[in-house]
C-alpha cells in the first residue's frame, strides 16, 4: 500500500492511497458472496452461487459499490496507522480517481494542535475591591422595599411618599411636521426620593420626582425642562420641553425598621439582624469575586492568545456551534420556547443563526483548547474525591428537583456518565483558571495532588478517532453512514 500526504489550509490533510489490483478483486469476490446471500440467485441457495453467476445476475456496478464499501472499510484504520497522523474526527472518501491500479483520496480532520507562548510571564494585578456597609444597606433597603405599606394621605406630598400622577409633555417650538405631544396623558406613580439619592438616570429627567414635592391632591403644575446636549433622549438633546402634572393621590410609604423581628420576616434561618447582614456580605462578595474573575480571566486569556497558535479543522468548529445551538435550544425549552418560534421573533433562519453563533463558537472553541493544554503542560488534574464529592451533590440537587418516576427516567446510567465526564471537565477548567490566576498574580504554584481521576484523560481529549471514514456520493463511490 502506497500513502502520498498533503497537508490542507484548514487543519486536514488529503490521503492519496494506492493498492494492489487483486485486493480489489478479492473484494469484489467477497462482496458478491455478501449480496448473493441476502439476494435469492434462481437455481443457487443462498450464498452458494458462483461469481460469474452472480456478476451476470447483480451486474458489475452493484458488486463494485459494495466492494468498494468493504475495501474501505478494511483499509482506513490501516492507512490513518501508517500515515501516522491523529485525526480529530472520521475522514471522508472524496474521490477515487481510478481503478488501474485502485486509488483513494481521503480528506482527514487533524487533531487539534495549541502551540502554547510563555504564558509564565503573564502579570496582572489583581484588585478585587472588599464589599462596603453601603452595598449591605443597598440590599437591606431593597428587602425593606418589598415589605412596604402604602396609606392614603391627605398631607402634601413630600420626600418618601408614592405619588400617582397623569404626566403630559410636549416640546416647545416643534419643528415643521414634528409631532408636539411627546407624552399625552400618562398615568404613572412616582416615588419621591431623598435629594442626596436622586437617580441620574431618572425618568423624564433627573430629578423631576422632587418637583412633585408640596404638591397636595388634585393639584396641578406645569413647568419647563430643557434636556441638556449629553441626554440619553438624542432626539431631545438642547430642546426645551413643557411639562404637566396633575397629582390624583398620594400615599405615605411605610417601611419595615432593621430588628431581628425583620430578619426573621426575611427568612426564618435568620434569627437576628447579624445574621441576615453576615450572609448578605458573604453573597455579596461570592458575587462581585464571580464577576471580577470572570473579567480578570479574560485579560489574562488575552494576553496568553497574543503568543499562542492554535489549529483545528472545520468539523471541530461546526461541532461547536451544534453544541451553542442545542444550548440555547435548552435554555429556551425553560422559558417554554420552541426554536422555531424564536427564529420567528429574531425574524431569521436557521442558517442565519448558525453565522451569528459561529464567532462566539469559534472564541469558545479557542479559549478551552487553549485551557486544556495549559492543563496538559502543568499536569492539572481532577482528585477522584473532589469529583466524586460534586457529581454526588449534583445528582442529590437533580433528585430534589424531579418527581420519583422522572428521575428514574431521566437518571439513566448513560445519563450520569456523561453529567460525571462534563463535571470533570468543569473542574479541571476551574482548577486551569486557578492556576493562571496565580501565575498572573505573580504567587507560588501549588502542589498538585498525586490522587487523580481516571476521568481527567477522558476530559482532556478533545475527541476520539473513528474506526470509518464518511464517503461522499459519487459513481464510484459508497454513501456511509459513520458514526460520531
């Protein structure tokens, strides 16, 4: 067998084979037996007919497809075994130029290739800024506001009440066939905030709701407001406006005081005021270190890809951007949306979803190669216990979470296979970021544990090789399934 390789632009490269004439003679022999036994020859039992009988009765096309089908299937693992390449994926039969001597054309997908800089010299300061009583009193006043009590007062409105009100606003020197009503008649409530807490971004405009101040029931005012040249409203930028207010009701807003009593109206697991603040600074600084890191990790995945090369062929990035699809496929299903329905609302196909996804794919695709051989380099893997530990606490949450008879259903061995193998994966990403964090933080690497997963071989992989190529529908050629 004689193996010609050409590498291709796009991370495949192209297999020329060549073998000798009687192998595919042999095959064609092989084939015809194959045929003869599942079609009934006049005269012969099934599989006992000579091959001339056959070729004459099957003809010569037929023999050869399925010959052909056989000869691949035998010689592929071969040909990928002596070519010495690893594929990412099965190749396909893309041609077969001729039969004298018998000649195939493979295309292959390569495995991924990470070509990794000195990502060891990455520097960048790490300044995660400490939760502040005044964050605690913000989520503190937020949980008072929801216990709020509203009564009618007949007092002038004044900082702290709810006013109900009908706003009209029109601008003031229209221009010709511009609409001058921009707001006609609108009811709306107002809640009127102290003056050091006035929004910025205040609808109609900032501080509009202390002009309600004084005001009593009934009453009416009409006032003029000139949106200055940085509004948000382009539209209203350095145009004077009218405005009118008539206030139809007015009510004191009564809020809960900060006592254990509250606490305890928050959550019964809280049983003082200490309590509720404790966990309020805890969620709040998991919640700010999340979203710092995020953004740290992504100046630091920056800087590394700014001396990193990183290869993979087209099938890695089409499966990618199955995988986003059928994703947000799920993350639609919980907001009981069909994808059909949701092309309908984005006005567009599926193909035109598949070129939106595909550069959020193909940045994924990059950042986790790029994760998985840093992984490699550094030896970083999974503790068994660790992820025994969470796949445990995952399939206790799924267990909470379904009736008896679905869980059974749906907590399949396949099922939880896979949940471990994705777990996996999620941790040693988790344990590769932690790693680069403290490489561009400039501290000591830790120690990484001698007990490790004997899944962690399975995560780092980016895909198997497969027994069969695909074979593309040609005259000469055997349309195949293969499998993923």
């Amino acid at each position: 067998m004689n193996i010609e390789q050409q590498p291709l632009d796009n991370h495949q490269i192209k297999l020329t084979v060549q073998i000798e004439a009687s192998q595919l003679e042999e095959a064609k022999h092989r084939a015809a037996r194959k045929i003869s036994q599942r079609k009934k020859i006049p005269g012969f039992r099934p599989g006992k007919a000579p091959y001339p009988i056959i070729l004459r009765t099957i003809g010569e096309e037929a023999i050869l497809e399925q010959a052909l089908d056989m000869l691949v299937d035998d010689i592929y693992p071969r040909v990928i075994e002596e070519a010495k390449i690893k594929p990412y994926g099965p190749g396909s039969l893309e041609n077969m130029p001729k039969l004298d001597p018998p000649t195939f054309e493979f295309i292959v997908p390569l495995e991924p290739e990470v070509i990794l800089g000195d990502y060891t010299k990455i520097r960048i300061p790490y300044k995660l800024k400490p939760i502040t009583k005044k964050d605690i009193n913000k989520v503190l006043d937020d949980l008072r506001e929801r216990q709020v009590l509203l009564e009618p007062s007949e007092e002038p409105a004044r900082e702290g009440d709810q006013v109900y009100i009908r706003l009209s606003i029109k601008r003031m020197h229209p221009a010709e066939g511009e609409i001058p009503s921009l707001v006609n008649d609108r009811r709306m409530p107002v809640v009127i905030p102290e003056t050091e807490k006035i929004n910025k971004n205040e609808w109609p405009f900032p501080g509009f709701a202390q002009k309600l101040v004084g005001l009593s029931k009934e009453e009416e005012r009409t006032f003029s407001y000139t949106y200055p040249e940085d509004s948000d409203f382009k539209e209203l930028r350095g145009r004077e406006t009218e405005v009118q207010v008539v206030v139809e009701e007015i009510k004191k807003r009564i809020l809960p005081e900060l006592s254990d009593e509250f606490a305890q109206s928050v959550d019964e697991r809280y049983e003082n005021m200490a309590a509720l603040t404790d966990e309020i600074r805890k969620t709040l600084e998991k919640q700010a270190k999340e979203e710092y890191d995020d953004k740290y990790n992504d100046k630091i995945m920056q800087e590394l890809l700014k001396n990193t090369v990183v290869k993979y062929p087209p099938q890695m990035l089409e499966r990618e951007v199955d995988l986003y699809i059928h994703q947000l496929e799920d993350r639609l299903a919980q907001q009981k949306l069909d994808m059909d329905t949701y092309l309908k609302m984005r006005k567009m196909d599926a193909d035109a979803l598949r070129k939106e996804t595909e550069p959020l794919a193909e940045e994924r695709l990059n950042r986790t190669l790029v994760l998985l051989e840093v992984a490699k380099s550094e030896n970083i893997q999974v503790e068994n216990s660790e992820l025994e530990s969470e796949s445990m606490r995952t399939l206790d949450e799924l267990g909470r979470m379904m009736p008896a008879d679905k869980a059974k259903k749906t907590l399949t061995n396949e099922f939880v296979r896979g949940m471990i193998g994705n777990i996996g994966a999620d941790l040693l990403i988790q344990h590769t970021w932690g790693y680069l964090q403290s490489v561009a933080r400039g501290e000591v690497e830790q120690p990484v544990s001698e007990e490790k997963s004997e899944v962690t071989e399975e995560v780092t992989t980016p895909a198997k090789q497969a027994e069969k190529p695909k074979k593309k529908t040609t005259t000469k050629k055997v349309k195949k399934n293969e499998p993923n």
